[in-house]
C-alpha cells in the first residue's frame, strides 16, 4: 500500500466515507456490459449452484442447478448459461474495422468488444475453474456434454486471461476496480466484501451492510447459515422452484450492488488512455474469435516454457505501460510518485528556447527549462524525464539545487530550426517531470516453440482431443 493510500484510508476512518484516490475513471466501462454473479457449492471448486447474468439491470437471467452433485443438471446449466452468454459475444464480432500497421499486413478488428462484470475476484477465479471443467468437454464420446458447453469454456477462459492482464477492461471485478478509485477506512480485505465497500463510499459504514440477513456474499461462496438452514433443506425437498427462490434472495441484492458500482464508476471522467488500451483489448478479442472461427483447439491447460516467458514478458511490459498511464492521465496518481521523489511538479521560471548543443551539421537545438518546486527530487543527473503535459515530449534533468530543477528538452519541439510553439513551456506555467515514461526496452528473443531446449522440457506436445479430457472431475 503506498503512502497516499495509507494517509486516504487514515482520512476516511476519521471522517467515515471512503477518501477519492483517483480524479479520473482507469478502466473502461461498456455500453451495454455483461454482469454476471456466479454461486459455487460449498465444499466443491468448481461445482455451479446459480448464477444471475445480463446485460439489463432490470432483467436479470437466473440459472439454477437445482441438484448441483447431479452430472448432467451441471451440464446442462452450463449449456444454460452458454445460451445467454455465447449470443452476447458472438454479436459483437460480426463489425469490424480494417486497420493499418506499420510494416505488417493490415487486420479485421472488432468495432466494440464483450465486457464481463463480476463482484470481486472470487467470481474471476470462479471463472476460471469453470472455464477449464468446461474447455476440455466433448459433445460425443464417454460423458458428452451439450455442443456449446466446451465453446463457452474457452470463452469463460479467455475471459479469465484478460481479467489478469494489466490495464484490460475485457472483465472487471468490481470491488477491485472501486478500490483503485476510493480508499476505505477498512482494511484491503475487508474491502473484498462489495456490500461494506459500497458504505463506505456511499453513506459511510455501516453494521447493515456485513449483516449476511441484509447484503448476503456477493459469491462465489454462500453464507454458511443460509447452506445449513435454507440451501440444504431445499435441495432435499426436490422441489426447484424452492431451491431457485432461495438461490434468488441471495443474489439479487449482490446484482443491485454491481450496477451501482458501475453508475460509481461511470460517473467519473475516463482518462485519456482509457481508449487506447480498449482498442488493445478489441484487438485481442478479434484474435480470439478468429482462433475460435478457424477451429484451432481450446487453450492449454498450462503453457510451455516458451509460451510462458513470452506471457510473462508481455504482462511486465503491460503493467509499466498501465502504471505510467495511470499517472501520467491522473494527478493524485503521480502524487504517488512526487512523494517518493521520480516525480516532481512546480512553476517554470525561467527558459532558454533557443539553447543549441554541437557544432555544424551536428548542432541540436536543447531548450532549457527551470522549474521551481517544493517536492523532493531524488533522481539523479542524466535521468530521462517525461511530462504529463506534453506526452511524447522527452527531457533530461540537468541539475537539481534547492528547489530549482534544471531540465533540458530532447525531443518532442517539431523539426524545424526552432522550437514549435508551445513545445517549451513559459515562464509562469505550472508542469510536471517524471522518470516514469513508456520508453520499454523490447523482450529478449525467444525461440520457437519447436525449439525449447531439453532443460525446458522439450518442445511442447500438441493437444489432441481425447477421452480422458471428459474424465477430468468438474471440481
């Protein structure tokens, strides 16, 4: 937790409403999300006992497994929830748009992409597991499953894949996502529970909203008293409709807090680089519904080695991407980084547009730039800096003494002999410098699959449907 947070927190337990820790809204939110609020039964991983999904909040779609230790009423909820939620992303792929690259052929991208919304991160690790007891299912053969049941399993994969990718929006958990914009004055665990994160950003807190009667767990796992003394008795009784309208009183209120949390979010401002990691996930989206088109086989239950380096490497790229465009759109998150000294903000006071280095045909135009400030500066001379109100533009620290930071501009001021106006900030001007900037050095080159060394384990097998995919246990 980091110092402004833990001074938020502090501020919100002495005056009782959770503290903004953000100015701007970090993550995309679609026009017509899908929120979707699963119920596992206790004991078991991955065993589906409800879920209330849709992208209407005054319609919501209820799926019950009336007997969840049933095989095929398992199944056959899935193929339920495949019903509702392979239409809403088969939908969105049917626009798209052409876009150009750089030194490569142009691609069919989606013009808009599906977003999945779930209360916290259990219901993204509850994806996952079903996802997986899903993906590797057969329509015929020993135990089949109905046709549409692996098809949403490399969906609910995907899905799951991107709510661990930096700066995704493609599934949001929402306690997750209030949490990046407000601080409580509870602990990070306690804001786990979406109903008691609500009351502290809305009305403060309050004993109602950790009162299991009242805002039951917003999933996957249910309240232990409502198993014993509800769920149990109804699941004995066989009767579906009393074990649907038990199932309903649990997630009904959790369904009203989510789309409140979305209103939340929705009504602050988006950052700026919101739109440019959206168009990554349509991207990515359009990658996955072109793999499922072409009938190439569902993702691996774990990655060779090649596979995973390369995973890796594209996360730790996404995650400095994301930190830095965080900062750079949202002044209270670069208030992170001026308090630890890679960020400093001030008034200009003084600047030579017309400094030059070199001689001749080599001679540079260098703009200096003095900035006055209050913040502690611990970078030291040579540091690349870059600005939040000039993005693209690069600089260098020249020096720093008592107060008075010396920064020299190295790119970004157009290409002519001087600079472009407004390239160089005036006298008077209040900016900002960082040593954050998106200047990644690429991934070290891997080998071809084909070609992971003995040490690695070899090259990886190729998958190949078989009969001991429909063995594995659902839990």
């Amino acid at each position: 937790m980091s110092l402004l947070t833990s001074l938020a927190r502090l501020r919100a337990l002495d005056e009782g409403i959770a503290q903004p820790v953000a100015t701007v809204r970090h993550c995309h939110l679609s026009r017509r999300p899908m929120v979707f609020i699963p119920l596992k039964l206790s004991g078991e991983a991955a065993a589906p006992l409800a879920a209330m999904l849709g992208t209407d909040r005054d319609d919501p779609r209820l799926l019950v497994v009336a007997q969840p230790r049933n095989r095929d009423l398992r199944f056959a909820w899935a193929a339920e929830l495949a019903g509702v939620l392979l239409p809403y992303v088969e939908a969105l792929t049917v626009d798209t748009e052409t876009v150009e690259r750089k030194n490569a052929d142009p691609y069919e991208r989606a013009v808009d992409a599906p977003q999945l919304v779930v209360p916290n991160q259990g219901g993204v690790a509850f994806t996952a597991l079903l996802g997986r007891s899903t993906r590797f299912r057969r329509a015929d053969g020993p135990y089949p499953v109905p046709g549409s049941v692996p098809l949403l399993g490399r969906w609910l994969t995907y899905f799951a894949e991107r709510a661990a990718y930096p700066g995704s929006s493609i599934m949001l958990a929402a306690t997750e996502e209030l949490g990046r914009h407000w601080a409580s004055g509870q602990s990070s665990l306690e804001d786990a529970n979406l109903a008691a994160l609500m009351s502290w950003i809305t009305t403060g807190p309050s004993d109602e909203a950790e009162d299991p009667l009242v805002w039951p767990p917003a999933g996957p796992a249910t309240d232990p008293g409502f198993d014993a003394e509800v769920l149990a008795p109804a699941i004995e009784s066989g009767s579906a409709e009393r074990v649907a309208e038990a199932l309903r009183t649990q997630l009904e209120p959790t369904w009203r807090l989510v789309w409140q949390a979305i209103d939340l979010l929705a009504a602050l401002p988006e950052g700026a680089s919101v739109a440019q990691r959206w168009e990554q996930d349509r991207g990515s989206f359009s990658g996955m519904a072109a793999h499922v088109a072409e009938g190439a086989p569902p993702q691996a239950r774990r990655d060779g080695a090649v596979a995973a380096a390369a995973r890796l490497a594209r996360m730790e790229r996404a995650q400095a991407a994301y930190d830095v465009q965080r900062a750079y759109d949202d002044p209270m998150v670069m208030a992170e980084y001026r308090l630890t000294g890679e960020a400093f903000a001030g008034e200009v006071v003084e600047t030579d547009p017309e400094n030059t280095e070199g001689e001749g045909r080599s001679r540079k135009l260098r703009p200096l730039v003095v900035v006055k400030t209050d913040d502690p500066v611990r970078l030291p001379q040579g540091t690349s800096l870059g600005t939040p109100q000039r993005r693209g533009q690069g600089a260098v620290l020249v020096a720093a003494d008592e107060g008075l930071i010396t920064v020299k501009i190295t790119k970004g001021m157009g290409r002519g002999k001087t600079a472009a106006p407004g390239s160089v900030p005036e006298v008077g001007e209040r900016v900002c410098y960082t040593s954050l900037t998106d200047d990644f050095q690429g991934s070290a080159t891997l080998p071809e699959a084909e070609a992971t060394p003995w040490t690695h384990g070899g090259p990886p097998r190729g998958y190949t449907p078989d009969d001991e995919d429909a063995q594995e246990e659902w839990s």
